[in-house]
C-alpha cells in the first residue's frame, strides 16, 4: 500500500474516521492493528519477523530494568543486539556476504559454487530493526523507563505511518505520545495537510518525473552515453532520490500530525549545505544522528588522535552505507562520504569562502561531492560507475537528451530550490504558515496544479523501501 495510492488514502480516511471515536487505549490498539494490517499488505509472511523483533526487544528491556547486575544487563543486551541484527543480516545481508566470498575463493584459485536460497528483503526491515535497537539501547544506558505494556511497545515498533522508510523515532520522542492521551490540538490538521501536500509534491512531481529521466539513462551502456548524458543521469537521480525519500517522510509526519503524533523532521534542505557536516545535520536525519550517537561517539567520537578520529567517521560512514543496500556500490558510497568528512576536517577553515558568492560556490562545489556519491549509490556495478565517469570528464557534448533532461531538472527543481532558499533564509520550515493567505492559497494551488497536469509517465514505488 504505497502513499501515492488510492488505496492507502481510503485506508487512512477509514482508520481516522474510527480512530476519533475511540478512547486513548483503543485508539492504540486501533493504530496498532491498522499497523499490521498495512505491513502484511506487502508480505504477510513478514508478520512473525517483526513481533518477534518486537518480543525479543520488548522482555530483553524489561530484563535490564529489573535486574542491578551489570554483568546481566550486558548479556541480555547482547543477546538482543544479537537476534535484531542476526535477522537484519540474514534477510538483508546472506546473499551478499556469500557471493562475495564465492567470488574471492574463485580468484584465490579455489574452485567453488554454491547455491544460496533466494531471500526476499522485508520491506523496512533497517528502519525497525534500528528503532527497536535504540529503544534497548537506551534502557541499558538508563535513559529511559522500559515501557509495561506490549501493545504500546508493539505500536511503537510498527507505528505503519512511519513503519517502512522512516523517519528512525527514539523511544524518548515517540514512547510517551503512545503511552499517554493525545488531545486534540488547534492547528495540527493544516500543518498535517501542508506537509502532505508537500510531500506528494516532492514523490510525484518531482521524484518521479526525474526518475523516469533516471531510469532511462542508468539503463543504457554507460559506453554509449555523452558525459553531459551521464550528468543529467546523476542530478536526475540526486532530486529523484531527495523527491521519493524527503516526500515519504512529509507524508509520514502530515498523517501522523492528523493523529495528534510528532514525528521528527528527517530533511532540512540537504542541497544548501556547504559542508560534509551540515549535509548530515539536514540529510536522512533521524540515521545520521542515530549513527553519531549509537557508533561514532561509542568507538571514541572526537576524543584521542586524528587518526582514531578519522577511523571513528570511516567505519560510521562504511556502516551506513551498507545499511542502505547490499553492495560494495553502497560501501563505496559509504568510503566517498567517510573521506569527504575526513578532507574537510583536515582542511578545516579552506573551504570556507568569505561572502554571498564565496557561500554560493561553497553549496555548489559540495553539491556535486554528493552526487559523485550519488553516481556509485546508484550505479549497477562498479563497471557503469567508473564508465559513467570517464564519459563525464573525456566526451561532453550537449545531445538532445542532455537539453531535454536540463529542461526538465529546470521545470521541476528551481521551484523547489526556491522555496528552500526562502525557508533556509527564514531558518524556519514552517515559514509558509506565517504568511498572507493569498501566498498561501498559491503555493497550495501550485502544488495541486503540478500534481494534476504534470504525473509522471510511471508511478514508481518509495526508494527506500528496498532499505
């Protein structure tokens, strides 16, 4: 049941309308079978996987808090850390890890072939598997109360608005709207309106639309592509993948706002940061900070010398890009974002350039370190990246694709960027709700405007789903 679907909004129209007769208790249980329902939509079969993640989570957190034995706390953490990520890395990871232990006997001169059973990836398996691990965390820590009840924990966990791509709640933020009344409260059905208005805006009009562009240039020989072709694949995708991820989480948080839930902000205009540092303060934000502070500050953050410092960002970048997909593309992307965040550190104040101008060509310049990662994050193989690259800097010539991919990346994206101009100026997201009725009542027209005239020639699925 996708969020750009007919089915989804009779599911929502349906659940909400039940939901606001019902009392605290039986709007959670009400919440949390509408959660179960919409995950076994993708796969029922997937069903026992998430409670038993939930169950594991759920009575490892209550064994902490009931025992002062230290030595028991970290067992039964272990344990739990054990289950969660031994299912994350047999669904997600097996295949993987086997093909390429194949392939590096094969080159060693070992003749080896084995069959690996062809496992299907449970839809948001990362994200859930991340949040109830934080969740555990932070009871063993003693940051927060392991929670008596099942079924809340249960909703905490399979939550549906935000089940399958995010945004990665703490339990801190997310536990006590689930465990106490939520009230009605004044402004909460037009903010959720404006974000998932946005939203939709950001997957159909802009997602899918370049996405096609994408698709259509990423599925040719990277051989018979111009190197202009090839960019306008790259920047295609870098708003493809801005549009489909940042407008999930929009939608995420406008359903959620209608049921008197927060969910946090995941996206801050990611393509206005200047440096390694501010991207991941405004990219995927929920992951950057649960990466910070479940990994990099664990293995010593900041602290001791620059060498432990850069394997501290190397290995905390290395894991993030494996949690994205199972691929070395991905580990790549992961290794192209560790040493951005090293160079920069390195350098320190170099590349920051006094003035407006010095501001605009810091953005720009950093803006395509992005899309270098971009290039292998997408890429099929290592093969079609380099190629893609080569093309880039040894064959430039402005074809009819390039002009009409230019064309298209102007009609879609310079509204947007815009708009994100004015808000970053505001230091404000909700600098819309501030003003006139009448830029309003434009913005909102425009919005549903492009979503009607302009869909997309194909409706593609969320691309983190696949995460």
């Amino acid at each position: 049941m996708l969020f750009n679907s007919y089915a989804f909004w009779l599911f929502l129209a349906l659940i909400w309308a039940i939901y606001r007769l019902l009392p605290h208790r039986g709007q959670n249980l009400l919440l949390l079978g509408a959660s179960y329902f919409f995950y076994g939509c993708w796969d029922w079969r997937f069903l026992p996987l998430i409670l038993t993640t939930t169950l594991v989570n759920y009575f490892t957190a209550l064994g902490i808090e009931s025992s002062d034995d230290p030595k028991r706390h970290r067992i039964l953490m272990a344990a739990s850390a054990t289950v969660s990520l031994g299912l994350l890395a047999y669904f997600k990871y097996m295949g993987f890890f086997a093909d390429s232990a194949e392939e590096l006997l094969t080159w060693l001169g070992f003749n080896v072939h084995w069959s690996t059973l062809n496992i299907i990836l449970p839809v948001g398996i990362s994200f859930y598997t991340f949040q109830t691990m934080s969740y555990t965390i932070d009871v063993f820590r003693g940051q927060v109360k392991a929670t008596r009840s099942l079924s809340d924990f249960a909703l905490y966990v399979a939550y549906f608005p935000q089940l399958v791509a995010g945004p990665i709640e703490r339990s801190s933020s997310l536990m006590p709207q689930i465990t106490h009344p939520r009230r009605k409260r004044t402004g909460d059905f037009s903010e959720g309106l404006y974000l998932v208005l946005i939203g939709l805006f950001l997957k159909v009009v802009v997602g899918d639309n370049l996405g096609f562009i994408t698709d259509g240039i990423f599925s040719v020989e990277a051989s018979s592509l111009s190197g202009t072709e090839a960019l306008v694949g790259i920047y295609c995708f870098a708003f493809q993948i801005y549009g489909d991820f940042a407008g999930y989480s929009s939608i995420a948080r406008g359903v959620s706002k209608w049921f008197g839930i927060d969910l946090m902000t995941n996206f801050r205009m990611p393509y206005l940061a200047r440096n390694p540092s501010d991207f991941w303060q405004r990219w995927h934000i929920s992951l950057s900070s649960w990466l910070r502070d479940y990994l990099y500050i664990p293995l010593g953050g900041n602290r001791g010398s620059s060498f432990k410092i850069y394997r501290n960002l190397m290995l905390t970048m290395l894991l993030g890009g494996l949690w994205h997909g199972a691929g070395w593309t991905f580990i790549a992307w992961g290794a192209i974002h560790g040493s951005i965040l090293c160079i920069y550190r390195a350098c320190g104040d170099r590349f920051t350039l006094p003035g407006l101008w010095g501001r605009v060509l810091a953005t720009v310049g950093f803006f395509h370190l992005v899309c270098l990662g971009w290039l292998f994050f997408r890429a099929d193989s290592f093969p079609q990246a380099w190629e893609m690259l080569i093309q880039i800097f040894s064959h430039q010539e402005m074809t009819s694709l390039a002009r009409y991919g230019f064309g298209m990346l102007t009609f879609f994206c310079l509204p947007l960027m815009a708009y994100e101009i004015w808000l970053d100026r505001s230091g404000s997201l909700r600098r819309l709700e501030t003003v006139a009725w009448g830029w309003r009542a434009a913005t909102y027209c425009y919005i549903m405007f492009m979503i009607i005239v302009f869909p997309p020639p194909v409706f593609g699925q969320f691309i983190y789903f696949q995460f």
